[in-house]
C-alpha cells in the first residue's frame, strides 16, 4: 500500500497494515490549464471551501481594499478563469484542528504558474520550497507582503521551475522496484503501466512506449482537491 501522509501510514500501522511513502511529483498534463491575463484584475483568489477561519482571513482582506474573489467547486472553464485574473493564490488551514496543507492543489496551481501564498501546517513538507507561507497568526500580512512584491510573476516561475525537476516517474520508480523485488501478482503490469507510461514515458522495463496513453498518476487528486 502507498500513501502520501505520515498521519495515515501511522494509522495504518496501528492496524498492522505497512505502507510506503508516496510523493507528488510534475508531471506535463498538470500544465496548461491557466493562460495568465497581463493585466490582473484580482489581488486574491481563493477556491475551495469556507471555513469561519477561512472566511475570516477573507474578509480581513476584502476589508482592508484588496480585490477578493472566493469560489468552491467551480466548474474548471470558471475556476481557470478567475486563476488567470489573480496575483495570488491564498491557502489556507480549515481551522486549528484541521491543519494539513493541500500538496494535490498546490503543485496544480504551482504547475500553472500561479504564486501561491498563505499558512503553513501539516504535511508541507513536500511542498514547502514550492510556496510562501507562514503561521496563521501572520497570514493576513504575508499575503499583504505577498501582493506588494515586483518579482511576483518571476517568483512564481522559479516555484515552477523546481517543481519541474522533480518529476512524478521519480517518485513513483523506487516504489516500483520494491514491487520488482516482490512475487509478481496480476495487477503489477497495470500499476507500472499508469506509473510510468501513463507519465508520458516509456516502460523502461521493456524500452518501448505504451501503447495508450493513461491518465499520469497524481492528476485526477490534484485537479479534484478542494
């Protein structure tokens, strides 16, 4: 079993169930979907779903004469849109229970060039060097700091660009040699088919590339989190 939180994989192993660590990594088709507007007519964007915190941070800077627009479970062509409009992307803790930072939508928005700022939290880790973030006490200045930076649009590029060096076959290829050491079973060749080949790469068990083209492992989580 993979799995990309620490938290669950503790779970699991309570129940005597081992897992692996899984990371999200780029993969191209997370690209694309975001033409950028030269003139941005949004300080700040937030897609997801509202929380009296989230909601409160909001409003603190819609308050203070900054451009807000807040939107859950848009359809992509509208979600895609109002990216293209925003300086910057905020995220943020459900509330101060539910901490976790939200790897899958951040390296989508991260992919697409978009400057992602906000709180830091639970499992970022992976995901920390990819976006500006502080303690929720600090949250509505930094998103200020944020906005009033000029290398706004290069920041955001150098994000995309690391993310780029860190392709998902890469993380999924160490997971896929421990199968190799393991009794094959009938599922194996479907994993490393949607794993590697679906990555738009070749099968570099055979040297030759699939045949059809799966969806890239990670796409579907990080374009569907909320």
């Amino acid at each position: 079993m993979w799995d990309s939180s620490p938290e669950n994989m503790a779970a699991l192993a309570s129940h005597g169930v081992e897992s692996e660590m899984l990371r999200f990594g780029w993969v191209p088709e997370l690209e694309g979907d975001v033409r950028h507007d030269q003139e941005k007519d949004l300080d700040f964007y937030f897609c997801g779903s509202i929380t009296p915190h989230r909601r409160e941070v909001l409003d603190r800077l819609a308050d203070l004469g900054y451009r807000v627009a807040v939107a859950f479970d848009d359809a992509p062509f509208f979600r895609n849109a109002n990216l293209s409009r925003a300086e910057v992307l905020p995220t943020l803790r459900q509330n101060d229970l539910l901490t976790h930072v939200p790897q899958a939508r951040i390296l989508h928005l991260v992919a697409n060039g978009c400057l992602v700022a906000g709180e830091g939290g639970e499992n970022q880790a992976p995901v920390e060097d990819l976006f500006v973030h502080t303690s929720a006490n600090d949250v509505v200045d930094l998103l200020r700091r944020t906005r009033a930076r000029a290398d706004r649009r290069a920041l955001a590029e150098s994000f995309r660009a690391r993310l780029r060096t860190r392709p998902m076959a890469a993380m999924v290829a160490p997971l896929l040699d421990a199968l190799d050491r393991q009794p094959s079973s009938p599922s194996w060749r479907t994993v490393r088919g949607l794993a590697v080949g679906g990555a738009g790469g070749h099968d570099h068990s055979t040297g030759s590339a699939p045949a059809k083209q799966d969806p890239p492992v990670g796409t579907a989580c990080a374009r569907g989190a909320v």
